[in-house]
C-alpha cells in the first residue's frame, strides 16, 4: 500500500461573538477550502492525481487532507520557501491562487490560517489580514496566443465559454462573447479548429494564466495528411526536374566562380 501524510489547513476566528468551531463552519466555507487544497497538492493535471481523503476536526476548525507521501514531500518544500521568501510568484499559478484565496479570505473574514504537513520538519505558513501573499503584478503581462484543436463544447447558461481540447495544454477553456457562437453557420462541436485569444503570461516562466483567456477569432484548421495532394506536388515537381541538365544547372549557380 502506498505510504500517505497529509496536510492541515486550520482556521481561527470568530463567528459574531463566537469562536469558530465545527459547529458554526458553513458548508460553502468547506467547499472552498477543498477546492483550493487540492489545488495546492496538484496544481497541474488531476485526472490521474492520487485519491485525497478528508477529515475536520475540533481545535478551532482543522482541515486534514491525506494523501500520497510524495505530494506531502513536495508540498513540504514549497511551504518552507514561501515561508523563508515571504513570496509566491515562484508558484505554478494553480499553488499561487490558492494561496491568495486563502489571503483574501484572511483578510475578508479576519481569520489566522495556518497550513503545514505531517512531516516532522515541516515549517508552518501562517496567513492573516496584515500577511501579502499575493503574485507580483508585473510578472504576469497581456499576450496573444494561438491554440490548436478539437472543441469538446461551446456555450453556458451564464459564464459562456468554448471549451478547446489541445495535445499541449489539455481542455482550455476560452471565454467567448455570446453573439460570436450565435453568428456560427455550422456546428462547430467534435471539429478542429484554431482560436485566437488574448491572455496573461508569466514573463519569467512563460506560464499561461488559463483563467483569463479571451476569444479573439476562430481559424479553421484541417491537420489532415492529404496523400494525394502532397503526391500531385511531387509529380509537378518531378517533371520540372527532369527538364534540366545538371550540369548546365550548376555552372549557372555557380556563375564564373572557378570557371
């Protein structure tokens, strides 16, 4: 069986007048927390990612999540750089958001957060109303991207999107003016295409901040192997080469030069 730790979110605080407990902890406060902790031990990719299991428990309001060793080992090290630096813009952005949702609500709902591993060595991140872990604003700057693939869906009731299935990047999801799928001809789902849209890079990593794509233009795109096309280039090739003496042909490339 594979060896597991785990990682502890706790939150202090009042209620009111009351102490933050279990007890007085909304469900929607929990939902979040799990969102971004599984964030913080896989910011990339997660459809592979271990399983993480959860537990609360007294002592203000403690979050346990456990899982692999090898994420707690990781995520052990990022806790002592962003404690020793004081930063996060070294973060993948995934790991960075969440740890700025965790300041917001610090500083939102005067709470102390504390997060640390099941490791003996490992250093405690505290975050409250007078911490800044937020990412330096300059490291991330507007850029123009281009993105190759297949649409695996496109629109939404409120928020609407296409979402672009990529061999680089996975799903993407591109924000997408309403009236721009309305004035599509053609069902545009299950085909490849190209889309346009504007975004944030990271200036140092060159990381794409996925969260703030926005549709410029679609550009159809067929990556097809056309044998026959390619085949009838060939021929036309072919038959203009054999009209030529080589000889001739480089005496006159070559010009006087050595003649």
């Amino acid at each position: 069986m594979e060896k597991t730790g785990y990682i502890e979110i706790r939150i202090k605080g009042l209620k009111g007048n009351l102490e933050l407990t279990p007890d007085n902890y909304d469900i929607r406060e929990v939902a979040g927390i799990l969102e971004q902790a599984e964030n913080l031990l896989f910011p990339g990719d997660k459809k592979d990612r271990p399983i993480i299991s959860y537990k609360q428990e007294p002592g203000s309001v403690r979050h346990v999540l456990q899982t692999s060793m090898q994420a707690i080992i990781g995520f052990t090290a990022i806790l002592a750089q962003v404690t020793a630096t004081q930063n996060i813009d070294f973060l993948e952005l995934n790991t960075a958001k969440a740890i700025e949702s965790f300041q917001d609500t610090a500083v939102k709902k005067d709470y102390l957060i504390t997060l640390k591993t099941s490791l003996q060595d490992s250093s405690e991140l505290r975050i409250d109303k007078t911490t800044r872990y937020y990412r330096t604003s300059n490291v991330w700057a507007d850029a123009e991207f281009y993105f190759y693939g297949k649409i695996t869906n496109a629109g939404g009731k409120e928020k609407v999107n296409i979402h672009l299935m990529t061999d680089e990047f996975g799903i993407i999801r591109i924000d997408t003016p309403q009236e721009t799928l309305e004035q599509l001809e053609e069902n545009i789902l299950y085909k490849s295409y190209g889309i346009r849209a504007l975004g944030k890079q990271n200036t140092e990593s060159g990381e794409i901040d996925k969260g703030s794509l926005r549709f410029v233009e679609m550009i159809d795109y067929s990556p097809v192997y056309d044998t026959d096309y390619l085949q009838k280039l060939r021929s036309k090739a072919m038959t203009w080469l054999n009209t030529i003496n080589p000889d001739e042909w480089l005496r006159d490339i070559r010009g006087g030069y050595n003649a």
